[in-house]
C-alpha cells in the first residue's frame, strides 16, 4: 500500500533527495567512504556547504550583505542566539503559538520584551492583526508559520523597526523579500533537510552592535567569520539540504512551490468547507498553507477515532492533530504530491457515504 506522508516534521523529502542521500551514506563521490565519516573539512565537501549557501542566495533572492549558516541546535537554540545577538534594551514579539511564545519567554532573559499582540486567548486560530510595533525596539520577532495551530503570515509585514522570523515550516514555499529582516532562521525539518541542521540567514551589517559578552559558539559573528565551519557542523543533514535544493530549483524555484502549495491547500480546503462531517479550526483568511488542520463537527465528533483508523487503514500517515488542538492536521510541504491531497480527500469522501 503506497504510504501519503502528512508528518509534521520531521517530514517527507523529495524521494530522490533521500535515494541520493542514501547513496553518498554508502559512498560519497566515489571516495570510497560514507558522507556519515568524512572530514568535514575535507576538500570533497567544502564545496557542498559552498553551493547549498549560493543555491539558498539564488532561490530566496538574498542581496548582498548577508551571510547563510548551517548550524546546530535547532530553531529552539535560536529562540535565545536571537535575543543574545541583537537584544540591546527592548524588543517586540507577535505571539502566534507555542513556538512564538517560547522565542518571547527566552529573550526575556536578556532586555524588555513587548508582546504586541497575541490570539491566544481564541487558542491562536488567528493572525492579530490591529497592533502597534514600538519604534524603539531593536527587533520585531515573527513566526511566520504555527504548525500547530494551521495559521500563516502569508506577507512580509512593513515593520518600522528591523524584523527577525521564525520559517522553520514555511522557508521556500513563498517568496520573501529578505531586505526587510535581519535574521531568518528555521529547523529544517520541514522544507529543507532531515532534523539536525538549522539554517540562518543573517545581516552582516546588524551582528556585532549589543554590548554584552556572547560565548562563542552563540555568536553569529564567529559563524560569519568561519563559513559555518566553528566546530563540526551536520555533515548529512547539510548535504541532504544540498540536493533538497537544487530539487527546489530543477521544479521552477520558489514561485512554483508556492503555486504548488496554493493549489494542494485549496484542494483539501474546499473539501473540509464542503464535507459536513469536517470543520477546519483556522480563521480562514489565515488558514496555513503548510500545516491545513481540521476536526469533526460536533455532531460527528464521536466518530473522530473511527476515522482515524479509517484514514490510517487507507495509507494516511502523520494527519494525527496536535494534542492542543486535536483533530487533524495535514501537512503539506513541499514534497508532498498533489496525489496524497487527492488521496486524503477520496478517504475524507468515502467516510461520509459510509456515514
């Protein structure tokens, strides 16, 4: 039975990307030796790190005067690399989800942290929209995509004061102006590579102007200075990143990925608008084209568990909703076929005949 991968993250990957993984695991470039035990810093993979960083430049269209680093640590480590780096006296944050609020609860530790806005009181189903960015912060933080909760901030904001943005679910699935932000990072276990690696793409410009001592290894200057090369960066995840990429780039770029994540996230919510035993859980002007999350109306809510184990039985994978929302989630990154939404909404259809 074909297998339709709706995980959270970690994520499905572009089945060549994992079969071209699994072939440098076993020998990379002819060495003779596994990706998983070369030298980082031998002359075969240098040039890895140095293409997925150009590819990262060419496809998100970053101008000059910034710098894409491979890290470790996950987006969680940058929650506080962020406020360590840039957090002089105040900065503001949009709470959007847990994820917002665990990037606010760390900078706290490090100045003033204004919460703008937050929909947290309507179990964040929404994107606050009616706020006011303080002029003196240092930064206006951002999750751009709540996993959680299936809302997206499908727009770069005009902020008054330099942005920073959580896109660990979202990054290349849309165009960004990049210019607006100094810093976007992200896990990249949704869109990008398997767990392990952290992309950041950071302004040159903007490092270096708090006055606190920063260890170095949470110092993005020492990062900058060293090509993500400071200690032994995740040799496998950062070349599965590689050819992730130049898949990204060999399908149309990012604008075809958008176009793709439109076309499967209207897909499966029309049918949750249509299909009476399903009632999606977002607002829907915020409705995330990622992570589409879903429930049954109340007078189906006994049969949750029945579809469940149908939709399981029918070879759906990983559409277990978050247990702070329950319900469904399916989602749906670039990866995913349009074949899988069509094959979650034929299950979705023939659970309401027989019901």
């Amino acid at each position: 039975m074909k297998k339709h991968n709706f995980n959270a993250g970690p994520s499905i990957l572009p089945r060549e990307v994992i079969e071209d993984t699994a072939k440098a695991i076993l020998d990379f470039n002819g060495s003779g030796l596994s990706l998983m035990e070369i030298s980082h810093r031998a002359k075969d993979f240098q040039p890895v790190v140095d293409e997925a960083e150009v590819l990262f430049k060419e496809l998100l269209n970053i101008p000059e005067g910034y710098s894409v680093l491979f890290l470790g640590g996950g987006a969680s480590l940058e929650f506080c690399m962020v406020p360590y780096n840039f957090l002089e006296k105040k900065a503001a944050y949009l709470n959007t989800g847990v994820w917002a609020k665990k990037a606010m609860k760390e900078a706290k530790g490090f100045g003033e942290v204004v919460e703008v806005a937050s929909s947290a009181e309507a179990t964040y189903t929404y994107i606050p929209k009616d706020y006011t960015i303080p002029v003196d912060a240092d930064y206006f933080h951002i999750t751009t995509n709540n996993t959680i909760y299936g809302t997206e901030l499908k727009k770069d904001i005009d902020s008054p004061v330099p942005m920073v943005a959580d896109m660990s679910s979202d990054i290349f699935s849309r165009p960004i102006d990049v210019s607006k932000y100094i810093c976007i990072y992200g896990g990249a276990q949704k869109n990008l590579a398997p767990a392990g690696v952290t992309f950041v793409i950071v302004k040159n410009d903007a490092v270096g102007k708090v006055s606190r001592y920063i260890p170095s290894m949470l110092n993005y200057q020492t990062h900058i200075d060293n090509g993500s090369m400071f200690n032994t960066p995740p040799v496998v995840p950062i070349y599965t990143a590689l050819l992730n990429l130049r898949w990204i780039k060999a399908q149309g770029g990012v604008k075809e990925m958008e176009r793709r994540a439109i076309e499967k996230a209207d897909m499966l919510y029309d049918e949750i608008d249509r299909n009476k035993m399903f009632v999606g859980t977002a607002v829907k002007e915020d409705r995330s084209r990622m992570n589409i999350c879903f429930v049954m109306t109340p007078e189906y809510k006994d049969l949750e568990a029945d579809f469940m184990k149908f939709a399981t039985e029918k070879g759906m994978v990983g559409i277990k909703g978050h247990r702070s929302v329950g319900g469904f989630r399916a989602s749906c990154y670039n990866a995913l076929p349009k074949e899988s939404v069509q094959a979650l909404i034929d299950c979705m259809q023939e659970f309401e005949k027989l019901h």
